[in-house]
C-alpha cells in the first residue's frame, strides 16, 4: 500500500523557505554583529570618536626620560601636547606663527582646564571640544602670546638663572637697567611652560613689570617651512615682526652662543 503524503500547497513552501533564509541571516548578522558590539565594549566609545576627529594632528608624547632639554640643563616636570604642524596649516590654512600659536593656546586652554576642574585627564569629547575652540580663537585672531608693539623687544633667556642666586642676581640688575627699559622684555624658557615662567615672575623683585613669556609650549620640531627636525625649533623672526622689530636676545655670560632651537636675526648681548 502506497502511503498518502499530504501535499503541502506551494505558498506554504515558499513561506518556510523564506523563513530559513532570514533566520540564517539573522544569525550571520547577529555572529558578526555582535563581534563588534563586544569591542565597543571593551574600549571607551570615546576613542573611535577621537579616531575619527582630532587624533591625526596630535605627535607622539616624549617619554619622561626623553623629556629633557640639553641647552637648559634641565627636566621638563610635566608633559606638552605637540602636533604635527603640516597638517594643522594644510587644515586650518594657518601660517607657521598662528601654527605655533595654536601649539601654545591648546596647551594653555588645556592646562586652564585642568585647574578648573581638577581633572587630570580630559574625556575625548571635551578634548575634542578644547581642540576646535583653539583652532577658532587662532582663526578670529586671539593669538595667546601677544606680541608687544616696541620696536624694540628685549628677549631674555632665563633657564640657567632659575635656580642659581648669583645668576638671579644678574637678571634682577638686567630687568632694572635702561636698556631693557628701552624695549619691551620677553622671557624664554626651554624649561618651563607657559604657567611656570608666570610663576617663577611673580615671586621675584620685577614682578609688576609687562613680562611676555615664550615657554617651551612654542617650540616644535617643525620649522617654518613645516618640515621635521630633529631638535626642537622657533623662528623669532616670523614670530615678531621682522620688518619693524629689532631683537635683541640677552643671554647668561656662561652662554657661548644662541641655542639650536632659537632661529633668528638678533643683536646678542649677555648678562
């Protein structure tokens, strides 16, 4: 006897076998699926945000052995945020002074935000935040080393003085001298950053004289025509106004000479 075999109608088939194949989609889908929702778990959304934004102007970090300036004898105490400065100009359309502006006032913008919210380190979002705010105060012109408008401008390299007495007592003769009276003082450190020289002013004898300070947040590894060194590097002349301006650099008398990182047309004194 033959056995009867209902016959299933061809829509019924149609609809199982649609059923098959979406489920083995699903599943696909879900397998691969879930691969990547297990490593966006396991790292901070806000890295693939950063990786996607700002992340390709920063340069690597110096280690903390490496953090060390030869011409100033002297350990940097925290770390700067350098960039690659080709990519910020060919970005921003910037020049190499607001490139090295944009450097500094990062920095600055940062390290103000630390303080104010006591947080060693910013979540990727602000940072990213920090970042484009500097870029339009750089923009609109709100450059955060301002230069002075003598025509004479007195630039003072102060690292080895810093934790010599004999030497403080030189720069305290200097800073009270006609000659510097003449133009306008700018204190240079190697060193120190932006908030350290303005530290180190405020609890010495010339306190209440306009001191500009260039720290080591404007120095780069990028020269003006924004191609890497290998040694820290400013260019004095394009920073000022070379055309208007005279630079005079005073330097300590153990100096023999300028040191590599400082480019520019000065009358060298020493003090």
């Amino acid at each position: 006897m033959i056995p009867i075999i209902p016959m299933i109608p061809l829509n019924r088939i149609i609809s199982f076998s649609t059923i098959i194949i979406y489920l083995l989609s699903l599943f696909i889908f879900v397998s691969c699926g879930g691969i990547s929702m297990k490593r966006v778990e396991k790292n901070n959304p806000g890295d693939y945000y950063l990786r996607s934004g700002i992340q390709e102007y920063y340069l690597p970090g110096l280690p903390d052995w490496a953090n060390f300036s030869s011409a100033g004898q002297c350990r940097r105490k925290h770390s700067t945020y350098y960039f690659d400065l080709k990519k910020i100009s060919q970005s921003f359309n910037f020049d190499y002074k607001q490139s090295v502006q944009f450097q500094l006032s990062f920095n600055k913008y940062l390290a103000d935000y630390h303080t104010k919210f006591s947080m060693k380190k910013l979540n990727i979002k602000d940072e990213e935040i920090v970042f484009y705010t500097t870029k339009d105060h750089i923009t609109y012109g709100n450059l955060p080393f301002k230069i002075p408008s003598y025509k004479r401008v007195n630039l003072i390299w102060i690292d080895e003085t810093i934790n010599n007495s004999t030497k403080l007592k030189s720069l305290t003769k200097l800073m009270n001298s006609d000659e510097i009276g003449s133009g306008h003082p700018v204190f240079i450190s190697l060193c120190l950053f932006n908030d350290e020289v303005d530290s180190f002013i405020s609890g010495k004898e010339f306190k209440d004289t306009d001191i500009r300070i260039i720290s080591h947040e404007l120095f780069s590894i990028y020269n003006e025509k924004f191609e890497m060194l290998n040694h820290f590097y400013l260019n004095f002349d394009l920073l000022f106004n070379k055309q208007e301006q005279q630079l005079f650099l005073y330097l300590p008398s153990s100096s023999k000479k300028p040191p590599l990182e400082f480019k520019g047309t000065f009358k060298i004194h020493y003090y």
